[in-house]
C-alpha cells in the first residue's frame, strides 16, 4: 500500500489540527489573492427579492477583490446607504433598493459601474 506524503498517525503537536488543508504546512504557505485596483473593475449592480420573502435588496457582484478588501467596501457601503448587508460567496447584498447610492459611491472610489437585470 503506498504511504501518503507526511502523513501522521498520531501527534503531541497542539497545532496540528490547525495546518492548512491545501498546503500542511502550519504557517499556511499559499500564495493570497490580490485585490485588482478599482479602476480595473465593473461593478455589476441589481435588484433582486426573489427568495427572499418579498425583501428587496441590491446585489453588487463582478468584483475581483480578496476577502478582506470585499468586507471592508460592505461595510463602506453599508454606512453610506444606512442599511445593513452581507457578504456571501464573493457578492455583496445591501438591504433595500439602493442602486443609486451605491453607484455612486463606487464611482466615488473609482470603479466603473454597469445596471443589470430589470
């Protein structure tokens, strides 16, 4: 039976749990995603409420930013709208129909916005 590559069967390492599923290595070792600069960006925008129980909110998606940078322009846009929001699977959900704000506000931090849907 072939050996997996360092794989232990028992460890008195207390961090072991906590390696990197990707790498095994404890400092995680990956390479981080960068963020592209706002100027290289479209912010696509718009409206959804279904599945939502009749609640609208705004949906702004197409962004490449890392994690962090994603969260950080949410709770920036958040303030700017007075609303709360999310931010799952790499797009952020603004309660509300806000698109007006919002695209202005992207535009203000040097993205280029585009509507879609109806």
């Amino acid at each position: 039976m072939p050996r997996e590559e360092n794989a232990a069967v028992y460890s008195s390492d207390p961090n072991f749990d906590h390696r990197c599923p990707r790498c095994k290595s404890d400092p995680c070792r990956c390479l981080k995603p960068r963020s592209l600069p706002a100027s290289q960006q479209i912010a696509a925008i718009r409206r959804e409420n279904k599945g939502r129980g009749g609640k609208t909110v705004t949906v702004i998606y197409d962004l490449k930013l890392n994690p962090a940078d994603l969260k950080n322009l949410s709770s920036q846009l958040k303030q700017v709208c007075g609303t709360g929001g999310t931010v799952k699977d790499g797009v952020i959900e603004i309660q509300g129909d806000q698109r007006e704000k919002i695209a202005a506000r992207l535009k203000e931090l040097g993205y280029r916005t585009k509507f879609s849907g109806g």
